[in-house]
C-alpha cells in the first residue's frame, strides 16, 4: 500500500466511514459458524502494522488460531477452567485490573457485568451460570478465529501502549470488513498453559486474546449496548481564549 496515496473517498464519506468502524467496535460475545478466510484476516494484521509504536519498535506478536488448533487449545483451557481449585491459584503475567476496584471504575465494572447478566437471564448469585457464561471465553465464544497477541517481556510499559494502539488498529479494520471483534483479559490466567499448547518462546509475555468473526445477531448477549461517558467528562480544555476572541 502507498501510505501518501490520495484517500479513496471524499472527505465527507472518509469521515463517516471512520467514524462508523470506532463507533460500532464492541465486544461480541457470539459469532457465526460462517469462516473466515485466511486472506481476510492477513489483510487485517496488514493494515494494522501501520498503528504508531515508540521508535517503530512494533512490539507485536499474533498468534491466528483455526480449525483444529483452535478446538485444541479451547478444550485445554476449559478444562482447566472447570477444575476450579486449580483455575484459582494461576497469576496472571500482568496486573490487567486494579487489585482494590474504586470509583468510578467500580460501579462501571458492576453495571457492564449486571447488564449481560440481566440480558442472559443470571441472577445475582447464581455463581453456576456465572462461571458457565465465563467459560464461554475460552471457546472464543464459537467464532471461527481466536487470536493471541505476545510481546517481548523484556520490553516496558510503553510497549504495553503502542500494543493497545495496534490492538485498536486490528478491531477498526475488522469492523471495515463487517467482521466483530472481543478483546479478552480473561487467557491471562492460562498464560503459561497457552504457551506450551502454542510453543510460545518464554522471552514472550501474552497480553490478550481476541475473537473474530461475523456476529450472531440473533444471541441476545449481542444486544448489550455499553454506555460511554460524554468528552465533557474526561476533557479539560486549556487556553480558548484565541477561541474566545473569535
């Protein structure tokens, strides 16, 4: 790709479409059977390796999971997951969550959690199903590709950034190709687990995975619309006084 060709739209339609794939990324939790083509999901990683790295470090590592693979890997997992004794005691590379919730963050965690929940008919306690919803992350929740993504461990926090940028860079060229997308922390405990399955080099720390396909529309979980706060909320705005004057 020429990176200083002319834009293919017009300005106008340009912005629409960008701001059409940031504002419909979110996190689908059911996907079709329907595959996707191994050129559809180069074509992605393509064009995110154009996201911004420190230095063009490009700390990135992906891992594509189809088919057998991703079945085999998946039937590990769970079975870990079930053995709930075991599951408890892994530690995670990294510390994705603050260990002592607080607000905001506390109450936005509770209402995103009871929102699917309440969709999906849990009820509060209900630890059976919980963990039954749970458990459907390690199955990429029946997409027909999962992705794991690994960076160098002796890179610093900055390359945690410039991966979130990529990451980001992944979900909006999916939503391009009307394909969903869920980032999911919740490999993390499986780390060292998912590590031999995949002969992952231990010099490389797992920092998410991630489901890709065609959405289910018809799953209810699929409903769940996030809220975000307005930029009021998180913008101070410095110096308008040029604004002012005009």
């Amino acid at each position: 790709m020429n990176r200083m060709m002319a834009p293919p739209l017009d300005a106008q339609a340009l912005r629409r479409a960008v701001d059409w794939a940031i504002a419909t990324r979110r996190s689908v939790r059911a996907y079709l059977p329907r595959p996707v083509p191994r050129e559809e999901v180069e074509a992605i990683l393509s064009i995110a390796r154009y996201s911004a790295s420190g230095m063009n470090m490009q700390p990135w590592h992906v891992h594509v999971l189809t088919g057998t693979a991703k079945a085999r890997l998946s039937a590990a997992i769970a079975a870990l997951d079930d053995d709930h004794g075991r599951s408890g005691e892994l530690l995670e590379p990294y510390d994705y969550y603050p260990r002592e919730w607080f607000s905001p963050y506390l109450e936005r965690r509770r209402k995103v959690g009871w929102d699917l929940y309440g969709l999906l008919g849990i009820a509060k306690g209900d630890k059976q199903r919980m963990h039954v919803q749970h458990g459907r992350n390690y199955r990429f929740f029946d997409a027909p590709v999962g992705l794991f993504f690994t960076v160098d461990r002796e890179l610093q926090e900055g390359s945690l950034l410039d991966y979130g940028m990529f990451l980001q860079s992944v979900m909006v060229a999916a939503r391009a190709r009307n394909l969903h997308t869920c980032p999911q922390a919740a490999f993390l405990k499986f780390h060292r687990q998912i590590a031999d399955v995949l002969d992952i080099p231990g010099g490389q720390m797992l920092v998410c995975g991630m489901s890709l396909g065609y959405a289910d529309t018809s799953s209810i979980e699929n409903s769940l619309v996030t809220e975000r706060e307005p930029v009021s909320a998180f913008t101070t705005f410095h110096d308008t006084s040029k604004e002012t004057r005009a």
